[in-house]
C-alpha cells in the first residue's frame, strides 16, 4: 500500500471516530478509540490535515487541540442524495449497501449468532 | 425451428445452474464467471430469438423478393411457423421496451459527490453505509451506523466498502442488472452476484482487519441496527442474506477440494455456455459477410 494511500484510509478512520464521538477529541482519544496501532504523532499528523482540509474544526484544549467534526459541501450533498434514493426503489441504485434488510428469522438467526461470538470471546 | 432455439436455451439453463453452485467458489471468482455466463447467456437467448424472427419475416413472400438475400442466410432452416415468429418478435420488444425504461429510470449518481476524500458522514441517525463509484469514489455512512459500531467494527465497515470500490463491484452488478432486466428468466443469477459481491468485500475486509471473527460481528451489528431503525422487515431472499454472509465468515473449514471440482464443473458449463453461442455465431459472421459485400 502506498503512503498516500494509507494517509487517506486513516484520515477516513480518525474521521469516523470524531463523527462517532459526542463531544470533542484530543489525539490521546482518537487514539484510544481506533482500534489500530498507530503512533501518537500520527494521529497528531492526521487530525491537522483534517483541520487544514476544513473537515475538522478545533479547540484548545489545556495543551492540546481538541477536534469535532465539520459538516462539508460533499455533506451536503450527500443528504440531499439521500433523500432521492429513500425515494426511489431503484435497486441497483442501492447498490453496494453495507448490509441489506433482514427478515423476522434472519434477525432471529444473526442475534444467535451474536451471542455465540460473545460467548467465545 | 427448435434447433434454433436449443442453443440459447441450453446456455440459459446451463448459466441458471452454475449459480446454483456459487457458494462452492471463492467470491472473487465466483463474480465474474456469473457475471459472464449470465451475460453470454441472454446473447444466445436473444440470438435465438432473432433468427426466429428473421424465419419468419424471410418467408413472408412480398418480403422474400426483397430480401432474398437475408433468405439465404436462414435458408437451411425451415420456415418459422407464425406463432413461433410472433412471439418471437414480442419477446424482443419486450427486452428491448425493458432495457430501455430501465436505462432512462437509472438514478445517476456517480458523479454527484465532488472532491476526493474517501469518506462523505451524512449527518443523519439512521444507519446508512453504502459505496458510492465514481472517480474517485467515496464511501457514505451515517453517523447513525457510525455509533452503532465499535472503533474495530468501523474499521471493517470501511475496509468492506473500500473493497467495493477498488474491485469495481459495480460494473459487475450493472452487467447483471441489464441482462436481469432484458431477459427476467435470468434475474436469479443477478441475485447471486449481489450476494457474491457482498462475500467479496466481506473476504476483503477479513483479510484488511485480519480477523473474521470481527468481521462478522461487524456485519451482524450494522444488520441489526438497520433493522430496529428502519421498522417493518422486508422479506430477503432466505439464506442469502446477511446471516449466510456471516455464517461464512465464521465457518472456516477448507473447501479446497471440493472447490476443485466445482472448478471443472464451471468450465464445463463456460464452455457449453459457449459452444451454444457459437453454432449460432455463424449467422451473424454469413450477415456480416453480406453487409461487407463478399
């Protein structure tokens, strides 16, 4: 994998951590909660370019900045795209979800499932 | 007149059959050899329908004076009885009619989204996660799905997106979403890739957070969370859907011989698919050749 390339994937990964979070994040937080090992520095690194490229805002907090996240124009757009697709019921339009809808059984089914993988942990 | 319609056939019930074993393949494989089957399949199909047509409409007299040429490219068959050729020409239209409506209603979206950062968070609580192509393309999620996941779990529900995107898994679903639409007979092929694609980059993001174990939770809780937010389940196909997908995670037993067989199984039916396309390719060539002027 490329360095750049790695740059965008834990951009995307620190970003959905400020998006996940109620309030504002130090480095030290962002780092607690990414699951990941990475530097200390790193997650400095990556969370100013996310305040440079306006995707992030930040606060002083005692030495350090803390970061929340910034609604952008793709943001935007992206909820007005929304309410289109919630809209439609083009299915190729929804393509590639994540995960699809789940019948009564299918729910019954994965929440087993769920308890047997606590379980085993 | 059968021998004519033998060949689509047998490619479409050839093509029908190999989905039924798509779960025997590795998903990366599995795509593109249904993808392609499905494809090369409504071809024949549709060929077969056309040359019914041109029996037919050859052999109507005012029409043969014309075009004694076109005649002659159908000439070893038999004239098509009108019913067959009929019908013939009502299953084209009604492809041709289907394509085209679908061509017109397909939202575009691909290029709505501007800039380049990978990640686009609707501000909204309802769980939402889905992959969006273009150049570049960005992945969407809510901040609802968002907290419904742990930090480990968020990293798979990049990684399985991302893999969508980099393995271009939408070209293959449109494929098999034209042919579904233009030949309804094959739409269950069309089903299988979805979930294929799906088994894909859920094997992609395995590999990317290097624990399957993870990955299925993962899948599990977004599922979850979707359902509880979006009310009334709608009924998904039974044993395609997200619980086979995370039963396949957490099922690691090698497959590997049977997946050997099942190989050998596909490239027959690859090559029936086109055997089948070919004996009626020579029709098209002799039209081809007539239009060039040899």
């Amino acid at each position: 994998m490329s360095g750049r390339r790695a740059m965008g994937e834990l951009e995307s990964e620190v970003l959905t951590i400020l998006w996940a979070a109620e309030d504002a994040l130090t480095p030290a937080e962002v780092l607690e909660g990414i699951g990941a090992d990475i530097a200390y520095t790193t997650a400095m690194t990556v969370l100013s370019r996310l305040w440079k490229k306006g995707l992030a805002e930040r606060e002083r907090r005692g030495r350090a900045y803390a970061y929340r996240p910034k609604v952008t124009e793709a943001e935007l757009t992206a909820r007005r795209m929304q309410a289109t697709l919630s809209k439609t019921n083009d299915r190729e339009a929804a393509l590639a979800r994540f995960v699809g809808r789940l019948s009564t059984e299918e729910e019954g089914a994965l929440r087993r499932l769920l308890d047997q993988m606590d379980k085993r942990e | 007149m059968i021998l004519l319609v033998v060949p689509g056939v047998t490619a479409v019930a050839a093509s029908l059959a190999a989905a039924l074993l798509h779960r025997r393949l590795r998903p990366a494989v599995a795509v593109p050899v249904l993808t392609m089957l499905s494809a090369m399949s409504a071809l024949a199909l549709l060929w077969s329908f056309a040359l019914l047509v041109v029996g037919f409409v050859g052999h109507i007299a005012w029409i043969s004076e014309h075009a004694a040429w076109c005649l002659a490219l159908a000439h070893a068959h038999d004239a098509v009885p009108p019913a067959a050729g009929i019908a013939a020409i009502v299953m084209l239209a009604a492809s041709a009619f289907a394509v085209v409506r679908h061509e017109r209603r397909r939202l575009r979206l691909d290029a709505a989204i501007e800039g380049d950062d990978e990640l686009v968070v609707l501000p909204s609580d309802d769980p939402i996660a889905y992959a969006l192509p273009g150049r570049p393309g960005h992945i969407v999620v809510s901040v609802g799905m968002l907290r419904a996941l742990d930090g480990a779990e968020r990293r798979v529900l990049l990684a399985h997106e991302r893999a969508h995107l980099h393995h271009r898994h939408h070209r293959y679903l449109r494929v098999a979403e034209l042919v579904a639409v233009a030949v309804p007979l094959l739409r269950p092929i069309r089903d299988r890739v979805r979930f294929a694609t799906e088994r894909w980059a859920d094997e992609v993001a395995a590999d990317a957070v290097g624990d399957r174990t993870l990955t299925a939770r993962a899948i599990a809780r977004a599922a979850l969370a979707t359902n509880s937010a979006t009310g009334t389940p709608v009924l998904a196909m039974a044993a395609l859907g997200v619980p086979a997908r995370v039963d396949a995670l957490l099922d690691e037993s090698p497959v590997g011989r049977r997946r050997l067989t099942t190989l050998t199984c596909i490239t027959l039916i690859a090559l029936v698919t086109v055997t089948g396309s070919t004996v009626q390719f020579h029709h098209l060539l002799a039209f081809a050749a007539r239009l060039c002027g040899t």
